[in-house]
C-alpha cells in the first residue's frame, strides 16, 4: 500500500468493529481501511463488484477472505440505515 487511508475509512472500520463477529486487530485496521476504501470507490462509481472482484480486492488490501461476506452484509445494512 503506497498510498494513506482516509480518516473516514478507518471510522467505518470502527464502525464495522463493533458489529463483526470476529474481533478486528489493531494490526487489521489499516488493511480493513483500505479495503473499504476500495469497496466504496467502486460502488461511489456505480461499477458491479462480483466475488472475484471482492477477492482480488481483498488481496490487494490484505485482509483475510474470510472476513469478505460479513464486511457485504455490514456495508448493506449500513447502506439502508
């Protein structure tokens, strides 16, 4: 990762923390950042994120794979409220 996170990513990741069934590391935060960042830039653009998209995203940010269902649900509730 070349490039700093926004604060509001890492607030989203807070946000997600305390909804995740797995507790998230403070070692995790900057790549979960990251990877939210990625996430929403695509939705921000209207652009169809498919599972091999998220994957590829997810390896790119560093997070673990198996954290990539649960981050879809958060960002869909989070999106209806």
């Amino acid at each position: 990762m070349t490039k700093d996170v926004p604060l509001k990513f890492y607030d989203i990741v807070d946000e997600y923390s305390t909804e995740s069934a797995t507790p998230v590391s403070e070692s995790e935060r900057k790549h979960l950042a990251h990877y939210f960042q990625l996430l929403i830039a695509r939705l921000m653009n209207n652009e169809e994120i498919s599972e091999n998209a998220q994957a590829e995203m997810a390896s790119e940010a560093g997070i673990d794979a198996l954290r990539i269902d649960e981050i879809a649900t958060f960002l869909n509730q989070w999106g209806n409220e």
